[in-house]
C-alpha cells in the first residue's frame, strides 16, 4: 500500500471503529485518530461540554472543520468518526473522496450488549437510559445513517469482525 493512505472507520456507536482502528493502525504502523477525542483535545471542551453549551450545530461544525483538516495530513492513517459525522456537512463525501471508508455493520443486539456493558459515561448519548430506550434509540439512529454508512467503499457484517477480516478486506480492495 501507498502512503499516505487514510483509512476512515465508520458506523453505530459500540460498533468497533476505536477498538479496531487502534489495531489496524498498529498492524500497518500508521498514526490512529480517534476523531471525537481530537475535538475534546482541540477544543478544550468534552463532547458533552459542546452539546450543551454551544449545541449539536456548533458540534458538527468542530467535526467537519477536523474531519477535513486530519484527511488533508500527509501521513498514513486510521481515522475511528464519531457515529453521526457521515450523515452531515457532506462528510461522507469528503470521506470517500480522502480515504478508503470501512463501515462495521454490527448488529443492533450486539451493540446493544456493548453499550450496556460499557456505558457508564463514556457515551453521553446514552447515559441514564435503561435496555430499552438504548434499543430504541439505536433503532432510530440507524434508519436515519445507515443511508450514509452504506456508502463506504468496504462493508464489514457481523459480530465475527476482526482485526485481521480488517486487513483482508483492505488488501482486496486494493487488489481491484
């Protein structure tokens, strides 16, 4: 592969994208982003911070502004988007035009499990919700960005997704 090749992970919340972008990165010993925390480092500000002081516009301007100022670098890299930054501002455009986009399509009971397992603050979006409204939730989410999701260049399905199913996937897609 080429550098400066930028790997762009995309999909639902619990879905992966940081797990396995560290793990990719790792693997082809190239820089990994993860994008929501580059905003919380650049900003000064925690998402959550963002949302409620200056509101989800003003959040989605910070994201467009670094998803493009990180796509732009020279360097190799794996970029892990937060679950909403294709479905605004023509990102998913961007995405495609800068990187090879990889969308994890991981079944909503599964990352229903994860987020469960693991959402004691770490995702503001769910915090304080019971099983329930998490499904529900997810449910909505993905009828209004799997559009976008579907437009990546590589679909990964399942919850068998592995670091190295990763790289297979990315090495055949260079290979055509």
């Amino acid at each position: 592969m080429k550098s400066p090749l930028k790997i762009v992970l995309v999909g639902m919340p619990g879905s992966g994208k940081s797990t396995f972008g560290r793990q990719i990165a790792k693997q082809l010993n190239f820089t990994f982003i993860d994008l929501d925390q580059l905003i919380e480092k650049e900003t000064g500000k925690k998402i959550r911070e963002i949302f409620t002081l200056e509101g989800e516009g003003k959040f989605r301007e910070y994201e467009t502004f670094f998803l493009e100022k990180t796509l732009a670098s020279e360097d190799g890299l794996v970029l892990s988007t937060g679950g909403g930054t294709p479905c605004f501002n023509d990102n998913m455009e961007v995405i495609n035009q800068k990187g090879v986009s990889v969308y994890l399509d991981v079944s909503l009971e599964e990352i229903n499990k994860r987020l469960l397992r693991d959402q004691t603050g770490k995702r503001p979006m769910f915090a304080g919700l019971d099983e329930g409204e998490i499904t529900l939730k997810l449910k909505n989410l993905i009828l209004q960005r799997e559009f976008y999701y579907l437009k990546s260049k590589i679909i990964l399905s399942g919850e068998d997704i592995s670091t190295d199913h990763l790289l297979s996937a990315l090495m055949g897609f260079f290979k055509n």
